[in-house]
C-alpha cells in the first residue's frame, strides 16, 4: 500500500510541475482600449507635422511581452498607411521602455463619407517586458502614400476609450491621452496592446494550492 502511495504522490507531483511549467505563456490581447469609432474625431500624427498623440495602458500580469500593436487610423482617399514612429514609456511622450519606426500592415474598414478612408494599421515590436503598471503608447510621424505621394495627413481615430477588454488590463479604464506633448488632456485613441502574460504569483500559488490538497485526498484514500 505503501508503495501504491509514493507512486501516486510522485505521479502528481510530475503532473503539477509539468503544468505550472505550462501556465506563464498566456498569449492574446494585453490591453484593449475599445473598438475603432471612424466618425467623432481623429488627432493629426502625419510626418513633418510635428504633432503626436500619447494614449495611457494598463498591465496587471506579473510580466508582460509586448509585442505588438493595432490602432484606428484616418487618411486621406486612395492613401494607405504606410509608416510610424512610436514609443512606449513611463510618462508621456517617452520612449524609455521601447522606441523606433515600424512599418505598417492595414486593413481597410470604410469611407467616412466627405472625409477619409477608415483603416485599422498595425505593427509588430522588438522584444519589450512589462511589469505590471501604467505605461504609454506614442505615435508620430506618420505615413500613408496615395496617388499623388506620401505627403497627405495621417491622424489616429478617437474613440473615447469605449472598452477595456484584454487578459492584462487594469481597472483604471479607460486611458488618458495628450496630443502635442502638452499637458491638456483629450479624449483617448482605438489601439490594442497584444502579446504574451505571465500570471500573478498568486495565481500559482492558488493553483498549487490545490494540486497540494488534492494529493492529500489521494493518500487518504488510497490508505482506506
């Protein structure tokens, strides 16, 4: 009985190493600062410009990699994206977690009717990791080449910060957003965070917890 008893407990806790090895990398969307609008407003980030927009994000997992990101963006008809200069940061307007120009995939939404084409864009990032907290997304310089150049107007749409989904996003919904590194806030942009979480501690410890009590359930019985 003895020996029924050790194999049990060892097979268990083969299992409970093999699946906390298993839990950290939880892929899917960090930070979801709600759905592209295309209609209320969009703040200017085209090249020369001068001009850029920096939205706040939230992260609670225990680390977080940070790969890539998607936004609501506004063009001129016939234009398509094309390039971004971004940073994510501590503060507005920074870049000290993560800084470059990254060029941009699209896909093509809708014709805001008088006005502009409707795309969603989106890049990927170098390998950045996040600890829990508020950090910050910055967009400027901005390109999108239609029949006459790359010289027309990119802006990033507003949408208010109408969600707040994600597997890594905090409770301080929705974000803050500045535009023209000032101190006068405006209403925040469409974009996504994505990537890979790791759980909180605690998580683990909870899950162990069980796997623990579990066994212990095993050994009464197997000892009847």
């Amino acid at each position: 009985m003895k020996t029924q008893i050790r194999i049990a407990s060892l097979a268990l806790l083969a299992v409970l190493c093999l699946t906390l090895a298993a839990i950290p990398a939880t892929a899917g969307t960090l930070y979801d600062n709600g759905a592209i609008n295309g209609y209320v407003n969009s703040w200017d980030i085209t090249q020369g410009s001068g001009n850029a927009v920096s939205d706040s994000f939230f992260l609670t997992a225990a680390m977080s990699g940070v790969e890539s990101v998607h936004f609501g963006e506004w063009t001129e008809v016939e234009a398509r994206p094309s390039t971004v200069e971004w940073e994510i940061g501590s503060a507005p307007f920074t870049g000290d977690k993560g800084a470059g120009t990254a060029t941009l995939a699209w896909s093509y939404l809708f014709y805001n009717q008088g006005c502009c084409d409707i795309s969603e864009a989106s890049f990927t990032l170098p390998s950045i990791n996040l600890g829990p907290g508020e950090y910050w997304l910055t967009l400027s310089n901005a390109v999108a080449c239609g029949p006459f150049g790359c010289n027309g107007a990119v802006r990033w749409d507003e949408n208010s910060g109408a969600g707040c989904g994600g597997t890594g996003n905090g409770a301080n919904c929705p974000s803050t957003a500045y535009f023209d590194n000032t101190l006068d806030s405006i209403p925040s942009e469409s974009f996504t965070i994505d990537g890979t979480a790791t759980p909180e501690p605690s998580s683990l410890v909870l899950f162990g917890s069980g796997m623990i009590g579990l066994a212990g359930v095993l050994r009464r019985r197997l000892m009847e």
